[in-house]
C-alpha cells in the first residue's frame, strides 16, 4: 500500500464494505438507527420508573424494571453495530435520539406504579411494531443476519410487555 492510499483511506468516510448493496445499506441502516432511538428512549423510561418506583409492590416492581432495563440495554450494542457492519453509520448524541425516537418520554414528578406497568407494556408493544417493520424492510433486502437477531428481540420484547400486562393486572 502505498503512502497516499494509507492517507486516503484515513480520511474516507465510512464505508464499511458489505454484500449486501448500497440499496440495502441505504434502507435498513436508518431503520436500524430509528430502532436503536426507540430502543434508549425505552430504556431510560424503564429506568426512570425503576428508581421512582413506590408503593407496596415496590421491591417486586423495582427488581422486574430493573432485569427489564438490563435486557433493553443489551440491545443497544448489537443494533448499532449492526448498522455500521452493513456499511450504515447511526446515533452520534442525545439530540440525534430525540430526533428520532417515536416512543414519547414521560418526564411527569409522580406515575403510579400501575401507571407505569400500563405505560411501559405499551410501550413494549409498540416497540416489538417497530421491530417487525425493520424485519420486514432486512428481509426485502435479503439480510438474513438482521433478521435473526430482530426476532430473538421481538420475542424478549413480547415477553417484557406479557410480564408488565401480567403485574399490573387486578385480581377479579
């Protein structure tokens, strides 16, 4: 390689190669970058709720919002590099996630905790919406390893709004 060419490609944007093709790129690294607004903004309402949790449910409560924060984050890593292994780039600040982000934050002083079981289980369910939509546009593209990683998400998401519905239930 000669000197020039090392120079060059240190100041290149990025363009991580793929086989995947620029139209692939072009369309699934920005659903990829929505998904991963979504996927902070629902995790710092999980935790938001998890340290004003309240009541006497409180340490049941605070120790599921707590496991379901964790299994939120976990996601954020793997998306984001997802988008960059396919030749995308995405979020680069706080901004760029309100930019993006369709799950509205909740920055009320008081939430009842059944309040925020309801809140967070609609979320959730709203979140795995957003997951079966960036499917559907990988799959067009024929990126069968975004897909696979988006439906073991979908299930642990299904099963967060599942367990949330469940707690939050009354007795009859």
């Amino acid at each position: 390689m000669t000197r020039s060419t090392a120079e060059s490609l240190r100041t290149a944007p990025l363009q991580t190669p793929t086989d995947l093709g620029t139209n692939a790129t072009k369309d699934i690294a920005p659903a990829l970058t929505a998904l991963l607004a979504d996927t902070f903004a629902l995790y710092l309402k999980t935790k938001n709720f998890h340290w004003h949790m309240s009541g006497p449910h409180f340490r049941d409560y605070h120790l599921l919002l707590d496991e379901q924060g964790e299994q939120i984050f976990a996601m954020t890593d793997a998306i984001a590099e997802r988008a960059r292994k396919i030749g995308g780039t995405t979020l680069r600040s706080i901004g760029h996630i309100a930019r993006l982000q369709r799950l509205a934050d909740n920055d009320a002083e008081y939430v009842t905790p059944s309040d925020m079981l309801a809140e967070l289980a609609s979320d959730n369910r709203q979140l795995a919406a957003f997951l079966r939509a960036t499917h559907a546009v990988a799959e067009e593209h024929n990126d069968v390893a975004t897909t696979s990683l988006i439906e073991v998400w979908i299930d642990e998401t299904e099963r967060r709004a599942w367990f949330l519905f469940e707690t939050g239930r009354t007795a009859s």
